[in-house]
C-alpha cells in the first residue's frame, strides 16, 4: 500500500512535528543518557524502515524498555502495523498463545543496539485481521491467573487518551515526566506516549533499578521530572529511604491501587509542590475517574473516593445481582448502595480480540451504553461519592453476609502497628469458609486481641477474622508489591494440614 | 490460681495463642471481637460446667454471661450460689 493513502496516525504525526521543529529537544532520559527529538526520529525512521523489510502481520514486541523499543512502536504507529506490547517476563509457552491469537507474523526483539526479527511464519486460519483503526496497539490484561487477554486500543482512542492527558496535566515541552511502569502497562499511553506527542521528555525508569532506593533519589536527583505516575510502592519505597524532597514535582499521578495511609502521609514531604492525583481505570477502558487528594485524605485514615469521572466517562452500579441478575442491565442501582462498577470511557477497546467471549466483560446499559464490567466493588454515598470496597473475586460469603477480602485489609492497613496485611477466605468443615488474617506488625507490642477490639469496632461481626497470624517478617509479595494471596494461601493451607 | 486466672488461661490458649494471660482484660469484649464465636461459645460453656462444676444444662444461659471474663466469673457465683 503506498504510504499516502495511510491513514495518518495524530499520535505519530505530533511527535514527528516535534522532531521536525525542535529535533534538540529531550525525548527520553535512558539511563545515564538523554536522547533528543531528532535521535529518536532517527531511530523511528530505522525501525521504520526495518519494519518494511519484515512485512506481513502483526509484530509482537515484547516490552523490555529501550529507546529502538520506544522507536519501533512510533514506527508501527506510522506504518498503521497492528503491535502487540507484552510483558518481557512471560514464559515463552504464553508468549506463544499470545502471538499465536493475535495472528503476529513477526516478533521484534528490540535491545540496546539491534532489533532481532523472528519470522513466525503465516498466521493460522483461525487468526484476526487486525485493523489499525481498531487495534493499532494491542496491550495485554493483567491478571495473575490464566492467559492474559489481549486488549486491542484504536488510533482514536489513543489520540483522546493522549489529548486528555496533556491538557490534565499540562504536557509539552519543556516538561519532564517519570515512567516507572514497564513498557506493556496502559499506564506509559500517559507519560511515554502522550508526553512524546505533547514535545516532553520522558525518564524511564529500568525496571532493573525499580525497587533500588539509591537509584531511584539518584534518577530524581538528576532528571527533576515535572510529573510522576506510578504505583504506590514507588512511593513508599521513596518514603521509607528517606529520599530528599522534589520541589519540581507538579503532578503526583497513584495508580493501581489503595495508597496507604503512611504513604499518602510521606508524599507532602516528598514533593512539596505538588498536587496529588489518585487515578483509577485499567487496560480495557483506560483511566476513568480521578480525584486530587485535599488535605484531609494525605492525613486521615479512611478510603480516597474515586473522584470524578474524566470528560465523557458514563458509570453506572449493577445491582446485588449483577447485570446477569433477574433485572439484566437495568437493574442498575440509582441510590446509595454497592455494586459492582460499570463504566464507559472515550478510550475504551472495542473487546476482547480473539477470544471466546470478546464481549464478555462488556454490557449494553438501557441507554444503548456500552459499559465495562470493572469486576470493582463500588459503593455510592448518599451524596454519590464513590468508593472503591474491592474487586467482586475478593468478596465472599461469611455465615451467609457479604464481606469483601480487601476491605478487611484495608482497616487492618489502617492500623498504626501494621505494615502489611493480607485476608483470606479459607474452607472450614464447621463454618463453611473462615477469614485468616496474616499481619506483619511493626512492634511486637500488638497482640491479637488488641486487633480483634480495633476490627469489632470498624467492621461487621461477619468481616471480623476468625484468625490472626502477627509476624515480623515480610509478607509474600507479588512484582508490583501487592501481597500475593496465591502463596499466602498455599502456606495457610500448608500448616492447618 | 485464682478462677479469673484459670478462666483467662483457657481462653487465651483455645483463641489467642501469641497471647498471654496478662494480655488479657477481664472486661475484653469476647463476642463483639470474635474471639469466641457461635460455635467456640458453646465449647466454652461446656468447659466452664465440667472446670467449676456448674449445672450449665440446667439454668437458663444468655450469651452475656459470656461477653467477658468478668461476666463468666459473676455467672459462675451466681449459679453456684443458687
């Protein structure tokens, strides 16, 4: 196809009018280098190239961070090539589903100084045409069981995604913004992608040096980035070293999950400039509410809501039934209440790609909306403030009342002895399923029983665990620090034996 | 030792094991925290019977003579002193 009939990408199109205009403007810090607009236009224009010579469906890049990754994707972008972004971690046997369903003709190595190109051979019969207007960038899901699903963006809803986050938080030039997340995560379309666009520059944190306290003040220290996403335990691990503050800082974006209170505590100190955003969303439909914390939620114990919905975001809350109840869809709560979170965002996929449901998780709402099924408990005030109870896997039944896991957690977060908690539901021949708690204090004065009157006085009788295990020691954790309930649960299950 | 440490001891050691006798208020709130729930409770009940030699099936039991240590120890002279 001759390259003037291509639809132009808006994306690729304002990062090449950057280059074309400022090419001595920073694009991205990688390590101790910084390479600037017209080097990474070099680079695209390379992968470009080498992209020509490999035709023939989809590539597979799997997301180890480097500038010729960064380039290969703009030049997918530009090519219209349909790119599957997967984590660099994957064993190869889900590697290989992977490429397999989404029908990649190529997977593209790309490291510090060549790409290497594998032919994967003509994609099997049963394999999509992916069309770039639809599923220009294919991201994967997240979850910890099972094969990832592949989430497949459009050039449309990456050009609104990208537009709302340069306006939100002021991008463009002159403005440098953290990347903590890797590669694959929706998070870098917010500070790679639509900081490139905007003429920023992007510090990309190796996720070798992720967790390194002394690397991670050293990046700070000499990038000054005007503008951090990242995850909590970012934060917290700044927190806990002791890192020197950040005046720079303007925006503090927390993402993908409850921030601690001990952190949301830490982060004034941290960047004495800064507002600070909680953003919730995730890969299907992108970021859809978010709230700029006040002084009370950096202070207080208790939840953060989950703010406004962004600009043409539609949410609604499914009954105690779900929309597969008796009601369907419409049985949609309208006053307080909680149920699980549905949502509708500009920058949603369009569904699943080859997959058995594709739209599965999605739901027409009576209005012709065709929302997310988040799987998040939601609960709205009376004043229709939102907030989040949990994800609906974590919620079970105690003696016939509802209680959700992480709920539990969070209380048990909140106190102050307590550095980690993880709640599980385990089978129990007399009670049907009993709630363990396991708990790292921070001093051996805490004792059970203290825990116990602390939980009666926060939770319902039924929420309130029938066990609690206080150690010292770490508990086990999964790679973006959450605590990983899978081995905590095999231990559990392991010594009642 | 006296009954209340007995008592204390028992609980502490049937529900709460990283804890010790000490540890242990005799007002602590033994149902509203969970420590002893439907199920431990009748154990419980059974155990202060056969420990103190109260007739526990034949007086009428409410689950507050049970709320705490200091409950167990008035319901134990109460029904012993009948």
């Amino acid at each position: 196809m001759p390259v003037g009939t291509l639809p132009t990408n808006p994306l690729y199109e304002d990062f090449h009018d950057r280059a074309v205009r400022r090419p001595d403007a920073p694009a991205l810090h990688w390590h101790d280098t910084v390479v600037d607009y017209g080097g990474l236009a070099a680079l695209a224009e390379l992968a470009y190239a080498e992209l020509a010579a490999h035709p023939g469906g989809p590539v597979a890049l799997p997301a180890r961070k480097s500038p010729r990754a960064i380039a290969l994707v703009l030049a997918c972008l530009r090519a219209g090539r349909p790119l599957l972004l997967v984590s660099e971690s994957l064993g190869r046997r889900t590697l290989n589903e992977l490429v397999e369903r989404a029908g990649c003709g190529w997977l593209a190595e790309a490291g510090e100084h060549t790409t290497d190109w594998t032919d994967l051979g003509p994609a099997g019969p049963g394999a999509p045409v992916l069309d770039p207007a639809t599923a220009g960038l294919v991201l994967t899901t997240s979850g910890s069981t099972g094969t990832p699903k592949l989430v497949p963006l459009g050039a449309a809803a990456l050009d609104r995604f990208t537009r709302w986050a340069h306006e939100r938080f002021g991008l463009g030039e002159g403005r440098t913004v953290l990347n903590y997340a890797p590669l694959n995560f929706d998070l870098c379309l917010l500070d790679i992608w639509a900081t490139l666009r905007a003429g920023g520059c992007a510090v990309l944190v190796d996720p070798e040096h992720a967790v390194d306290p002394r690397r991670l003040a050293e990046l700070f220290e000499r990038t000054r980035p005007q503008v951090v996403q990242a995850v909590p335990m970012l934060f917290r691990i700044l927190a806990e070293a002791g890192t020197a503050p950040v005046p720079e800082v303007r925006h503090v974006v927390l993402t993908g999950d409850h921030t601690p209170l001990p952190v949301r505590r830490a982060l004034p100190g941290l960047f004495p400039s800064a507002e600070f955003h909680s953003v919730y969303g995730c890969t299907e439909t992108n970021d859809s509410f978010l709230h700029t914390l006040g002084p009370a939620d950096l202070t207080e114990g208790g939840t953060v809501p989950l703010g406004r919905p962004l600009p043409g975001v539609r949410t609604a809350l499914a009954g105690p039934d779900g929309p597969d109840g008796p009601d369907g869809p419409d049985g949609t709560l309208t006053g307080a209440g909680t149920g699980e979170l549905l949502v509708a965002t500009p920058f949603q996929t369009d569904g699943y790609l080859a997959d058995g449901a594709p739209g599965g998780r999605f739901t027409t709402g009576p209005d012709g909306t065709r929302y997310f099924r988040s799987g998040d408990l939601v609960s709205r005030a009376e004043d229709g403030t939102l907030t989040l109870v949990g994800r609906t896997d974590f919620q079970v039944k105690v003696r016939g009342v509802r209680v959700s896991l992480e709920e539990v957690e969070r209380v048990l977060l909140g106190h102050p002895e307590i550095a980690e908690a993880g709640v599980l539901a385990l089978p129990d021949r007399a009670a049907g399923v009993r709630l363990h708690a396991v708990v790292r204090r921070r001093s051996e004065r805490l004792n059970s029983l203290a825990l116990r009157a602390y939980c009666a006085e926060r939770l319902s009788k039924a929420a309130i665990p029938a066990a609690f295990r206080l150690t010292g020691d770490p508990l086990p954790s999964t790679s973006t620090g959450k605590v990983d309930r899978g081995r905590l649960r095999a231990e559990l299950l392991e010594e009642s034996t | 030792m006296s009954v209340a440490t007995v008592i204390k001891q028992h609980i502490v050691s049937e529900y709460a094991p990283d804890t010790s006798v000490d540890e242990l208020p005799s007002s602590y709130d033994l149902l509203d925290t969970g420590l002893v729930d439907s199920l431990a409770l009748l154990g419980l009940i059974t155990w202060v019977g056969e420990r103190f030699g109260v007739p526990v099936d034949e007086v009428e039991i409410s689950p507050d003579d049970f709320r705490s240590v200091d409950a167990i120890l008035r319901f134990i002279e109460i029904t012993k002193s009948a």
